[in-house]
C-alpha cells in the first residue's frame, strides 16, 4: 500500500466515522487529510461524492427521523445558492473563505461552551420559514464553492432549538441532496473526471465501516452530549479551516 492510499483511505475512515456520528463534517476532515496527498482539485469532488455516499447510507437508517415540513425551506434555499457557489468555485480567494468560516466557528463554539444552555432563535412561522431558506441558500452556495455545505444548516439547526433527532431529519437529508444538485453541476461544467471515479472506488470499504461505527456512536448519545459532540466539532472544524 502506498503512502497516498493510506491516507485517503485514513482520511475516509475517520470522516465517516464522524459525519456517522453527527451528521455532517465529512468533507471538513477528509479535506485537511486528503490536501496532504491530493491536489485541490480532486478533493473537493472526492469529498463531496464520498460524502454523498456516507449521507445516503445515514439517510436510509435514519429515514423515520425526516419530516419535510422542516425540510423543504432549506432545499428550496439551496436550489438558489448551489449554482452560485459552484460559478464562483475558481473565482473565489478559497484560502480567505475558510479562514473567515474557521475564525467565526472558533468564536461561536468556544462561546457556546461557556454557556450551560443552548440558546434558541424564536420566530415565527413566516420568519422562521424564510430564515431557514437564507440558511439553506448559504450552504448550498458553501457547497458548490468549498464542499462545506453542511455547515451553517447544522448550527442553524441548533439555533432553532430542535431536538437531536429533528435536526438530523433536517441537515441529513440537506447535506445528501445539496452534494447530488451540486455534483450535477459539477459534471455539467466539466469538473468531474476519472481520478475522482478511482479515488472514489478505493475509499467505498471505508466509508461503509465508518458510517457504520457511527451511528452506532449516535444512537448512544444523549442530548446533551450531542450538543457538545457538534461543539466540538465546530471547534476543531474552525482550527482546521485556519491552518
């Protein structure tokens, strides 16, 4: 085994794992492994379509915890800010992008540890609706320019004051369909090739193991540890994006 498949595939286990775990961040940790031995290039297509994988197979286990009123606002936000974000993909400064991701992630995490309750944004039905929509628009736009579309929609989601499994309901599916509506963009403007389709093959084994393990993780933790597992993850999220 080469030095390079060891650590795609490293980086495919442990992201799996993860994401299995809380639901998104997949393409957050590949990236920082897979940057080491890949060019940028073939991690954001890898990451995405590996992500998409691990979100289908999370889906289906988790598909009872959907409910598409929640659901549906963010999708239709996303349908806007996909194709924005994957025409601005070799346009943006990517480098400040992240590192402005990472510092405001640091920020809310460490001040969301200090706090002993999450707080909650109250809105109504109308104002709620058309803010989750914003929210999906920014993570649909996240992902076709970085593959980070996961992020705002699970924070946001927290915001709300959802239950763990309701957000689940909601970024899981948000994450799966963003990463199909942005690979199909993808592959329309010619981003796709077929070292991704190789790349892809060889980390299929590790990325149903660490789903797997996952969710196994998920369903042993409670709702306070779910809220300091996404906590943390923010955290090491944000430090990753700065480096």
């Amino acid at each position: 085994m080469t030095f390079e498949l060891a650590v795609v595939l490293a980086g495919a286990t442990l992201a799996a794992v993860v994401s299995g775990s809380s639901g998104f961040a997949f393409a957050l940790i590949a990236s920082a492994i897979w940057l080491h031995v890949l060019p940028p290039a073939q991690v954001v297509p890898l990451a995405i379509c590996c992500s998409m994988l691990v979100n289908l197979f999370m889906l289906w286990r988790l598909r009872g915890l959907v409910k598409l009123q929640l659901l549906w606002p963010f999708l239709a936000g996303a349908m806007v800010g996909v194709p924005i974000g994957v025409a601005a993909l070799h346009r943006l400064d990517a480098h400040l992008v992240r590192q402005g991701v990472g510092g405001l992630l640091i920020a809310y995490s460490g001040y969301m540890f200090l706090k002993p309750t999450m707080p909650v944004v109250r809105l109504g039905a109308t104002s709620g609706k058309l803010a989750d929509s914003a929210v999906g628009a920014v993570g649909g736009f996240m992902g076709g320019a970085t593959s980070l579309n996961g992020i705002f929609p699970t924070l946001w989601c927290g915001l709300r004051g959802w239950p763990k499994d309701d957000q689940r309901g909601v970024f899981q599916p948000y994450i799966f369909i963003v990463h199909v509506i942005t690979l199909a963009w993808m592959g329309s403007v010619g981003e796709l090739n077929a070292d991704t389709g190789r790349n892809l093959l060889v980390c299929l084994p590790a990325l149903i193991i660490g789903s797997w393990l996952g969710l196994r993780l998920f369903h042993h933790v409670s709702e306070s540890g779910f809220r300091k597992l996404i906590l943390g993850l923010f955290l090491l999220s944000g430090v990753a994006l700065l480096r």
